[in-house]
C-alpha cells in the first residue's frame, strides 16, 4: 500500500473525487468534514499525509494544520498540503505559515495531486536514518571536463541512488545560465530557483527549505535559474552561503558544475570535498582533464579530492582506458558503462533511469559507483554520534 491519507474537506463531491483518485493510486483514505475530527483522526490513524481545505465549516483551516504542528512530537512531521479555492498569494502565505508544506489551488489535476504527494512523503518517510543523527555535510563536486560527457546524468542518477542508500541528498544545479536539471526530473519553469535563495534578505535553510523542490525520489534540488540572464544575480560568495548552509542539512550536496574555471566554479571546487571529474575516453577530453589536473595541482589540493570518473567506459573511442590513464599519468578511480538508449530516453521523458529502471546495466553502474563513493565516507557516518556537531 502506498501509504494512509487523511482528507478533510467539509464538500461531498470532493470528498467522492479524492477517495477515488487516491484509491487508484493504492492509499488508504480517511475522511474528515470538520477540524476537531481531523485532529483526533490525525493522532488515531497516523496519517502518512493530510490532505487539509482551508475553509471548513466551524474551524478553519489553518488553525486545524496550526493545532497538529503544535501537538507533534519532536522530530515527527506529517506532510500537509492545503487545499483552496483562491489564488491570491497571501492565502498561500498563510497556509505555510500555519505549517503547510504546499498548497494547491482547486480545481488541480489529479496528476499533480499525486506527484506533490509523492514527493512530501519520500521527503518526510519515517524511518530515515537522518532522524536523530546529524547530517553528513559532504559537498561533492561534479564537474564536465568537456560539454555533454554526462555530468548531470550521473550528478542526477548518483543522487537517487544515495537516496536510495537512506541518505539526505540535495543536488544543485551549478550550470547557472543554462542548467537543464528541470528538464532531467521534468520540473516547469515556474519551480523556485537559486534566484529565490540569493535574493532574500539572508541565505539560511529554513530559505533554502522553502525553495529546493523534493523529487519523487525524496532528492531535493536546488534548481538554476529559469533564464539566463537571470544567473547574474548569482555571485561566488552567494554560492558559497548557499553550499555552507545545505551542508548542515543534507548528507551529500551534489554541485553539478560546467568546464568553465571561473570564479564560481573555482569555489565551487575549493569547498567540495571531493571532486568528481566526469569524462569520456577521447583526446579533447583528455587535454581538458590534464589542464584541470594541473590547476588542482597550482591549488594545492590534497592528491584525494579529485577524482576520475570515466563515462561511456566501454564505448569504443579508439583510446582504451589503459592509454588514457598512461596519457594522464594517474589512475581513473570509477566508470560508468554507456548504455546511450536508456541514458537518452531518460532525459527525454524526464525520469531519471535511477528512479524506474534502477535494474537495467546502466542503473547498476551507477548504483555501483555510488555505493563506493559512500562507503569512503562511511566511517564517517559510524563516527557520528546523535547530537554531536561535526
Ligand atoms: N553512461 C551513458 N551512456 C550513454 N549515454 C550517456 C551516458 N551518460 C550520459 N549519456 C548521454 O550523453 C548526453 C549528455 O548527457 P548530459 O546532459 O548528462 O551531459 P553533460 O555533461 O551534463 O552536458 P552539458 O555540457 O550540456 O551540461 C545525453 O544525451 C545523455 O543521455
Ligand atoms: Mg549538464
């Protein structure tokens, strides 16, 4: 079963519509007409989400989703979509001030109902091993060394696959002028951005909080902005606020970042931990790698944080992986099979192969690549003790 929902809404016909829709989709529903019998159903059932009108007969709304935040147990919290029939924006600062975590305006299509649905309960699935440790806070770079080797597919499917791991990851979406991570997870343009995050008065994660958008995978993701002159607004000393506070709250934050060495990307790579370097075996690439190698070297990074990754490794390119290690006289520490079918039809259909097809070749390699990456930063997690800062 696909988990319980409470529905509260005082309107028969909508009551009749959502216990259909949600039938369908496998939830178990439980009706509320008014706000004292939410509550009560709320504590008797242990909903895995509400589903809650904002204008009831005798209480209101806000005050039944206000009451349930107030009464929750500490480190409890049941996903609440509020539902109402008006679109102004000030109703839908209020729903999330009384505590909602969206808000959708009637009439709604079912499918994106479910999809938001979705999406709060991987994000709030209890059982997380987040709850009552702290988090990881690694930031792990991954950077193009040439355009269209695969970075964001990897960045994308290898935080899906960490998720999968019970890891909290959020992925940013670093290519700021042309960033394409909504096409990836089929995001519309009118989603929160980085913008959002860098124009507020300050960047602190209950912001950032308000603006990643949680896939149906649980990975939140901070999306780049909708157009590209939008992206001037976000400076180097903006990212790094942003990357310190996401590391408090999530195990990996995935930077997916472009071949440019600017400003931007060179902080980006200073506060990674670890450097994912995504190439393919031909020789521009090669050139692109050693020139990277070189300035990592002028930085004086540890030899660890950089690390190769070879995408399409079994594609043939006329240059074995043998050569290309010999070419930059290091070893590249993980690859990633080419499987071009399922890597293409993905991105086309905006459902990462990590999410349906976890068990095809390509899925495996990924999901190889990631259980290595988090098994490095394992010990780590062993060593953390609940409470304790890092
Ligand atoms: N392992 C793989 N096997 C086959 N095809 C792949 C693989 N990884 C990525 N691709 C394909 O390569 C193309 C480029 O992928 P992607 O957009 O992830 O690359 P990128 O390096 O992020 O590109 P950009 O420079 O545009 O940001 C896509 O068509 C994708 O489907
Ligand atoms: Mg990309």
């Amino acid at each position: 079963m696909a988990g319980k929902v409470l529905v509260v809404d005082d309107d028969a016909s909508v009551q009749r519509l959502l216990q259909q829709t949600l039938r369908q989709e496998g939830y178990e529903v439980v009706i509320a007409t008014e706000g004292t019998e939410a509550f009560r159903l709320w504590q008797q059932e242990a909903p895995s989400l509400i589903l809650l009108d904002a204008v009831l007969q005798g209480t209101d709304g806000h005050d039944v989703a206000i009451r349930i935040r107030a009464a929750e147990a500490a480190g409890s919290h049941v996903p609440i979509i509020m539902l109402t029939a008006d679109r102004d924006v000030q109703q839908k600062v209020r729903a999330l001030r009384a505590g909602a975590d969206d808000y959708l305006v009637k009439p709604f299509h079912p499918a994106e109902l479910l999809a938001r649905m979705k999406s709060l309960i991987a994000r709030f699935a209890p059982g997380d091993t987040l709850v009552g440790r702290p988090p990881m806070g690694r930031i792990h770079a991954y950077y193009g060394a040439k355009g269209g080797v695969g970075t964001t597919t990897i960045a994308i499917n290898t935080a899906i696959a960490l998720r999968s791991l019970e890891r909290r990851v959020c992925v940013v979406d670093g290519n700021l002028q042309f960033g394409d991570h909504r096409v990836f997870m089929d995001l519309p343009l009118d989603r929160k951005s980085i913008v959002d995050a860098v124009t507020a008065p300050s960047i602190d994660p209950d912001l950032l909080r308000s603006i990643v958008q949680t896939h149906e995978s649980g990975v939140d993701l901070l999306l780049a902005p909708p157009s590209p002159e939008a992206a001037d607004h976000v400076t180097a000393a903006h990212m790094h606020q942003v990357l310190a506070s996401l590391a408090t709250m999530y195990d990996y934050v995935i930077v997916d970042i472009d071949k440019r060495l600017d400003d931007l990307n060179l902080m980006v790579l200073d506060i990674a931990e670890t450097i994912f370097a995504v190439m393919t075996a031909d020789l521009s690439c090669l050139k692109n790698v050693r020139l990277l190698l070189e300035t990592i070297g002028h930085l004086g990074y540890q030899s660890g944080k950089l690390k190769l990754v070879l995408n399409r490794s079994n594609a043939y390119t006329g240059v074995s992986i043998k050569s290309a290690e010999g070419a930059l006289r290091r070893p590249i520490e993980h690859q990633i099979v080419n499987e071009y079918r399922g890597a293409i039809s993905a991105l086309n259909t905006g459902a990462p192969f990590m999410t349906g097809k976890a068990d095809s070749v390509l899925g495996r390699s990924v999901m190889d690549f990631a259980k290595a990456l988090d098994r490095e930063q394992g010990h780590t997690v062993a060593q953390l003790q609940p409470g304790t800062a890092r």
